[in-house]
C-alpha cells in the first residue's frame, strides 16, 4: 500500500510549556558546554548561571511530567525494558509501530538525559564548593570533595554529549522512517497521526497545580540550599593581621598571603632573608621569628582553599617561589610573557595587579583582571 493512501490527521502533541522547555533546554547546555570547555576561569560567572538554569528547567520539566497535558506526562512514555527493546528490534527492520508521543527509545533516552543532568549540576555544585569555596555548599563540601565531584562532573559531560549526539540520531532516524518532521512538532507543537491509530483521551494541562507544585518545590530546595549557604566556607581560617609581617614583607613588593607555601618554604625563607632572590631582606632576629611564627601558623597546609591545596607542592628547584610552582606554572602558561611585562602588571610575582582578590588568599576565577597596558 503505498504511503500516499494512509489518511492522517494533525494533532497537538507537545504544548507550549514542553517545547519552551526543551529549546531553552538546548540552549543551556550549549551554554553550559561552551563555556566550560572554554577556559572555565573567564566563563565561570555564565557557566553558573548555565547551571542553575538547567537545575530550574528540570525541577520544571519532572512537576510538568505530572501536571502537563497528555503527551508531556511522563507516565505516558514510561515504557517496560520489554517494549522498548521490542521498539529498537522494529526499529532495526524499518517498522517501527507509530507512537503519538515519545517512542520508547526516545523515552529512555528523556529520562538518561534528565538523569545525567541531575548528576551534572550536583556534581558541579560540590566543585563549586569544595574547590572553589562559593556557593551554596562551600561550608559543606571541602577540597577534597570538590576534587573528586570535578572527575565525576567532566565524566558525566563526556556522557552527555555522548547522548546528546544519539539524541540527535535517533530524531533523524526517526524522520527518516516516519516522514514526520520531529524538529518541526518540536516548534509548533504538532504531528500528523495516521487515522488508523486512535489517539488516548486527552487530559488537559493543570498549570494551576504545575505552578503550586513548583512553588513549593522551590521553596524546600531553596531553604535547604540556603541553610547549606550559612554555613561559613570550610577551610578558611580567622586570620588577624600581623603588623611586623605587612610592614616587613611589604616593603619591596605586595604582601603574599600566608596560604601560598607550605610551612617548609617559610621557615627556609626566613631562615636565609640576608639572600632573598638577590636581595638583602634581613630582619632582627625577634622580627624575623614573629614573623616565622605567623606564616607558619597560617601556612598552605591550615587552608583548605584551591591556591592552598595547589601551592603545597612546590617545585625542587625554586621551594620558596610561588610562581615557580607546578600548578602555577600550568595555570599561567596560557598567559602570554608580554601580558607579565606590561607596566600595569609589573611581573608575575605582582598576583595583586590581575587578581583582585589576592590579599585574601582565594584568587577566584571571576575576580581575574588583567590591566589592559
Ligand atoms: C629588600 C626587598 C624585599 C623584602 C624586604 C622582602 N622581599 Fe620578598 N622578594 C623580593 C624580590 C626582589 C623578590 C623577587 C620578585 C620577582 O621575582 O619579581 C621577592 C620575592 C618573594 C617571593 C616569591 C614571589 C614569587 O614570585 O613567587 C615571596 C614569597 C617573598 N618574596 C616573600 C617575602 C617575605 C615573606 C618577606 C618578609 C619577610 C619579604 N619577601 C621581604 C624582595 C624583598
Ligand atoms: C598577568 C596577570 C596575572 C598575574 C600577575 C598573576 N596571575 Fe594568576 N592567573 C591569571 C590568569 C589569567 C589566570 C587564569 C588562567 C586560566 O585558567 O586560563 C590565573 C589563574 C590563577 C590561579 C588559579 C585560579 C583558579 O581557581 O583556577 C591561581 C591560584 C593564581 N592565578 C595565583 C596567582 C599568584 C599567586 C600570582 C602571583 C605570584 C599570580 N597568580 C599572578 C593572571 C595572573
């Protein structure tokens, strides 16, 4: 029977709450991806709001599963293991039986997606956190937490894109057998259903629950993520200033902040002032053992922050240099040797010139600025 013969008829499938849902989906991911494949450091402050979008758009997207009209409820696509390697099988020898809504292989594929990035943005607020001491967790997560959330967050992304990429295959596939444009139903919210298949009563929307239901879902994650966010960040310490070390030390050039070398480098610091990088820094031996004392008090080994965690490995060769360090190194080698000599800069030993909020210790990706000469 040639395809010209199958009557069909235009029926509305996805409302308008599903298909804003799923571009505006589309483009926080892209956003998302994009600016955390992009050095992360400059795009931090997007990739954030990127995130917490998508936290949003799925909260929505399972109340909406409840609450939404017929084909957006998501117990109209929750297929058994059974039926939906039926579907790929039929699949494979080009006859799939016509669903109205989502195909059980498309199904599974909403609900891996939704799981991933659930997983995701949990994942990138424990880096939040843990490494970088910001957000809503940074009293609950401490660096090694953080750590360990940055490997599940990058895997979990290769995972994504891996079934973004499917995704994609599977809505051409599906074009392909149906004749149906999938991208097309996705805009304007209809598809063509043969005659032959009777469509389920259709249940109508309920926003007036949707939006209840959101509101107190909101209400409860906000206020746990707002009792998470008093918590103070772990792993900073009270630190009162020390008039010998801020005189001192900040005679020639800025005041490090204690957390950028562990304890050994301070101590074989001090302990040769009188040859300090070519200069004579010597101090009397009171100063020089207050001074001793605080750093090593306050030293990289009492922080939990990233710089702290990071500066404790220092390089063989130079132990007393923090842009001498590996991870300093590695972080700057992207900066360009004439950026560090521009009189703005002044050097890589000037940290304060580009990061805003050295004195503190933090060195957050969002407060880098790098004077323009
Ligand atoms: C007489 C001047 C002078 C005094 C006083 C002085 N420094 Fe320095 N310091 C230098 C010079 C010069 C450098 C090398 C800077 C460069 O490479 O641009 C340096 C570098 C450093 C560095 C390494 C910076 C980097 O790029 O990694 C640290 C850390 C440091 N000083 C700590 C101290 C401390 C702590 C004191 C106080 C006990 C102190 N300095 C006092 C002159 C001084
Ligand atoms: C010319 C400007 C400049 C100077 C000077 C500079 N930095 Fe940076 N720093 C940067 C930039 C830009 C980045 C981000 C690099 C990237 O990841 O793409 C960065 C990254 C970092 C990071 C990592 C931040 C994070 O969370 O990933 C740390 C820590 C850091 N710098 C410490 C220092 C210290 C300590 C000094 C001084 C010894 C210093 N920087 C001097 C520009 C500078």
């Amino acid at each position: 029977m040639p395809d010209t013969e199958i009557k069909d008829h235009k029926v509305k499938v996805w409302d308008l709450p599903t298909r804003i849902f799923h571009w505006s989906l589309v483009a926080l991911v892209m956003i998302g991806l994009i600016t955390g494949f992009l050095s992360p450091e400059w795009w931090m402050g997007v990739h954030l709001w990127a995130g917490y979008g998508t936290v949003l758009l799925v909260i929505f997207r399972l109340v909406w599963g409840i609450f939404g009209s017929e084909y957006s409820r998501l117990e109209t696509f929750t297929f058994t293991p059974r039926e939906v390697i039926a579907h790929i099988r039929e699949v494979f020898f080009l006859r799939p039986t016509h669903y109205i809504g989502h195909n059980p292989a498309g199904a599974l594929m909403i609900f891996a997606l939704i799981f991933i990035l659930v997983g995701i943005t949990l994942s990138g607020l424990l880096v939040l956190g843990g490494e970088e001491n910001q957000g809503p967790l940074a009293g609950a997560a401490n660096y090694q937490v953080g750590d360990l959330a940055a490997g599940i967050h990058s895997t979990l992304t290769v995972i994504l894109m891996a079934l973004i990429v499917f995704h994609v295959f599977g809505v051409f596939t599906e074009i392909r057998l149906s004749g149906e444009n999938l991208i097309k139903s996705m805009i304007d919210g209809y598809k063509r259903v043969p005659d032959s298949i009777k469509p389920p009563t259709h249940r109508d929307a309920r926003p007036l629950a949707a939006i209840t239901a959101m509101t107190g879902f909101a209400m409860i994650s906000g206020s746990l993520l707002w009792a998470f966010s008093t918590m103070p960040p772990s792993g900073l310490l009270k630190m009162t200033e020390n008039e010998d070390f801020q005189t001192e030390c900040g005679d020639c050039h800025e005041v490090y902040h204690p957390s950028l070398l562990p304890r050994a480098s301070w101590t074989s610091m001090m302990a040769s002032l009188d040859d300090h990088f070519g200069e004579d820094a010597s101090l009397p031996p009171k100063t020089a053992i207050a001074i001793t004392a605080y750093l090593s008090a306050h030293a990289a080994e009492e922080w939990d922050t990233e710089a702290a965690n990071r500066f404790r490995n220092v390089s063989p060769e130079a132990p007393i240099q923090i842009s001498a360090t590996p991870y300093w190194v590695r972080k700057h080698n992207e900066v360009d040797a004439d950026i560090f000599k521009r009189k703005g800069v002044g050097g890589k030993s000037h940290c304060k010139s580009c990061h805003q909020d050295a004195a503190s210790g933090r060195f957050d990706d969002q407060n880098i600025k790098i004077p323009k000469e």
